[in-house]
C-alpha cells in the first residue's frame, strides 16, 4: 500500500478510532454502533486494495478522525487515549517480531472468515469468536516478556 500522508492519516485514524471504543466500551458500555462495525470489518478485510478499503470511505473513520482534528490530548480522558495508543502499537511491534503468533493469527483470520459464510460479522458468536483470537495471541506475547 502507499506510504503518502493521506494513508498515513487514515491509518491512524482507524488506530484512534479503535483505541476511542474501547475507552467508550470501558468507561460507559457502549460505544458509536457504526464506528464498532466498521473497526470489526477492518480487521476481516484480508485483502484490502488501498488504506482506506481497509475501512471503506472516510466518513466511517468519523469517530477516529474526530479525535485526530481535537487533538488526542484536548480532552480530559485524552492521556488515557495516549496511553492506549501506545500500548497498541508496542503490541503491534511485538507481534510483527513474532513469525508463530503472526502466523496464528493468520491462520485464526481465514477460520473467521470462513465462519462468514454462516454467520452475521456482528452475531453474538462471531464476536466471541473474535475476541477468542485476541486472547490467544495476546498470551503468546505475554508469555514472551515474561
């Protein structure tokens, strides 16, 4: 994919934009349905053919893209932001220097995918079944830094 600016922006956004539903989900229960969804697809999106297929069109980056233009540090809740970020895209690194992790979530992805064929991306189940890859990829890396 290009590395300009405006892929760049965009990616960011969709991390922003991730890191601010979760904080919503945290803090209250329940976060912009629409931003939920399309940070769900984007991680279903196996062969994106640019940065921004990953999301679909900018305006499903709203709530990502908000927080970029207020600035993340501008509110209150914004060094929590910050620190979400961060411990994200360290995640990131740790993951991408681990060939079997990769290659698990990989593998966990494609069984998603064909799950698709069954279910409804925001079925209950396909939800759980998500958050499943998360947990267990996230403890192999744990149990590297231990």
């Amino acid at each position: 994919m290009a590395n300009t600016l405006y892929d760049r922006t965009i990616a960011f956004a969709g991390i922003c934009q991730a890191v601010a539903l979760v904080q919503r989900v945290a803090k209250d229960g329940y976060c912009d349905s629409d931003a939920f969804e399309t940070s769900i697809k984007a991680i279903t999106n196996m062969n994106p053919s640019s940065t921004l297929d990953v999301f679909g069109i900018e305006s499903d980056l709203k709530v990502g893209l908000e927080c970029l233009v207020n600035g993340i540090d501008s509110t209150p809740t914004g060094s929590e932001i910050t620190r979400y970020i961060i411990s994200l895209m360290a995640l990131e690194r740790k993951l991408n220097s681990r060939n079997d992790a990769m290659a698990q979530l990989g593998d966990r992805l494609q069984m998603v995918d064909r799950q698709l064929e069954h279910y409804e991306l925001l079925d209950e189940q396909m939800i759980s079944n998500l958050a499943s890859v998360y947990l267990d990829v996230i403890s192999l890396l744990v149990l590297e830094s231990k």
